[in-house]
C-alpha cells in the first residue's frame, strides 16, 4: 500500500506523527441508517485527510464502494481496510443498512467479501428484535448466530488471511471473545476475565466512546444515563485492557473526530502518549501491508502535552500527497 511522494519542500509544524488513524468508521453509512454511494465516501475519504487522517478501517457498508476503495488506493486519500457488508441475519440488524445472512449462508457469503477484497469481516454478533419502524425492542438484544457457527467464520477468516471484527453491547461479548473474535467493537459490557483472555491473545477492542459514553445534551435520559453507567465502567476496564496487552484503538462509528476519540481514551484511564497511540501507530496492526511512511502529518504544539493539538494539524501528507 505505498506511495510516491508527489511534494517537496519543508511541512510547517514542529512535530509529527504518521497519520491518524480511524479504527472504527462507516464511509457509506447514512444517519438514517440507510446506505450512501461512492460520492459520499470519497467525501467523507477527504475530510479524513484534511484531519490528518491516513488509514481507515470501514466495518461494514456498501460493500462494492468499500471494497474498491480498499483495493485501489489512491494518493491523497486514506488507506482503506475494508470489512464490506454487514454479517447479520433477518431482523437483526438495520434493514436499510445490510442484506439479511442466514446462518447456512454464512461462510459463503464472507468467502465472497474475501474475494473482492475484505482483510476484515463484520460480524453482528448481537443485536435487539426491530419493531415495524425499525426501533429496537426493549429487552430483545441476543446472539444473532450460534457460538459454533461464529467459530467456523473464524476459522475461515484466518484460512484466508482476514480477520474478524463483531459488534457487541451485551454479556454475550465474553461468549465471542471465548470464541476467539479478533476485534470487539463497542464492547461496553467485556468482563475483566474475558479483557485478560483477550489481551493474552494480542486482540483488539475498539470502545468507540464518541458514540457511547459521549450522547448529544439533547438525548432522552435513557440515553445520558446508559452512558454515564458505561463511561463509569470503561475508566476501570480501558487500563486494565492496555495493561494486559488488548491493543485498544481509536474508532468513531462516524459520531465524530478521531481527536475527539483519542481524547476521550485519554479521559477513560490512558495516558495521552497511549491514546495517541490509540488513534495512529497502533494501526499498523490492523493489517501488514499498510505502509504509512508515505504518510505525515505535523502539528505546531505537542500532543502529548495538550491532546486538543490534534485537531488543528499544522500540515498533512496522505499517502505522498500533500493535501493540507
């Protein structure tokens, strides 16, 4: 995944980190959920790169966008590591957003995203019944595939070189973290026994806080409270996590800035140093291939003494363009 360098000359700013880096992001994905085109990705692409953004990873969307966008890089614009579509079966997961997957389709069907391209997999792992307006059930959320079946897409993913990323917000993570999942996204519910299993394997969790613990002022109060009792939880869990050995990652689920996120790490137990690992080198484990020598950006202040720095980048190189 490199890069010519089509710039010369000195980067304003004083220090640098090698891009941001985005773990956790829907570039199709609509605020209605409903799914948009190419148009709006590589959009949404450009504004990553403004921020100093260098590498994506898109967990899940309109597949035939995001699988080209990760096959065919393009200078100027992020490095993209793409799950393609959502794995869930009917009634399980957003109708506007994912084809329903029944479970005797399973492995074909990821076999698929494979071939076109997918380095990951997106695996809803639970998820709450949809009333007729496409609002959650209270009191639904459950598994959306059997332990034995999550088990057989891991096995394929690591056959053929990709990984397994699965969304989780109940105490079923733990069951999935047991079953061997790469990556958990959300994960607000992890154990500290199933942290410790999943930090002994070197896997990931991204907490996506943004989205999580970090609620409009205007949000019902359901909402506010949920994310005070999950912010609560993630400052004894996130420590925890890094210090046996979870690579923790910075993901916005598209509900803001990969600044934003790395500050709220830093707000959940991190040091500054490790959230902004968070949210930059860690991302080189996401898959081999990235290079992101190719890809710079600088700032006029330190980050690690002032997180906030990270949202004014000096200069920004993308993949040897540069674009800021």
């Amino acid at each position: 995944m490199g890069a010519r360098t089509s710039w010369s000359g000195r980067l304003p700013g004083r220090w640098a980190l090698p891009g941001l880096v985005d773990a956790h992001a829907h570039l199709t994905v609509l605020g209605d959920h409903t799914l948009g085109d190419e148009a709006l990705a590589r959009e949404r692409l450009e504004a990553y790169a403004a921020a100093g953004v260098a590498t994506v990873r898109d967990v899940g969307g309109r597949s035939e966008v995001t699988l080209r966008l990760a096959t065919r890089p393009e200078p100027g614009l992020p490095a993209v590591l793409a799950a393609g579509r959502f794995l869930a079966p009917a009634g399980r997961y957003f109708p506007g957003m994912h084809d329903p997957v029944a479970a005797e389709d399973l492995l074909a069907t990821a076999m698929r995203e494979i071939s076109g391209g997918a380095t990951w997999l997106k695996l809803i792992g639970d998820f709450p019944l949809l009333d007729h307006r496409g609002r959650p059930v209270s009191g639904s959320l459950a598994p959306t595939y059997d332990l034995e079946t999550v088990r057989e897409l891991l096995d394929l993913a690591h056959a053929h070189g990709a990984r397994v990323a699965v969304h989780t917000q109940s105490h079923h993570v733990d069951a999935l973290v047991k079953a061997g999942v790469d990556s958990v996204e959300h994960g607000e519910w992890l154990s500290e026994e199933a942290v410790d299993a999943l930090g002994q394997r070197g896997g990931a969790w991204t907490p996506t806080l943004t989205a999580i613990t970090d609620p409009p002022a205007d949000s019902p109060t359901k909402r506010r409270n949920y994310a005070a009792e999950a912010s609560e939880r993630l400052r004894v869990l996130l420590p925890r996590a890094i210090n046996r050995g979870v690579r923790v990652l910075a993901g916005t689920d598209n509900a803001g800035s990969v600044a934003h996120e790395i500050t709220l790490l830093a707000r959940h137990g991190l040091t500054p140093q490790q959230a902004i690992a968070a949210g930059s080198t860690e991302a080189c484990w996401l898959h081999p291939g990235i290079q992101v020598a190719a890809s710079l950006t600088t700032y006029d202040a330190d980050p690690r003494e002032d997180l906030k720095v990270l949202s004014t980048p000096a200069a920004a190189v993308i993949r040897g363009k540069r674009v800021r």
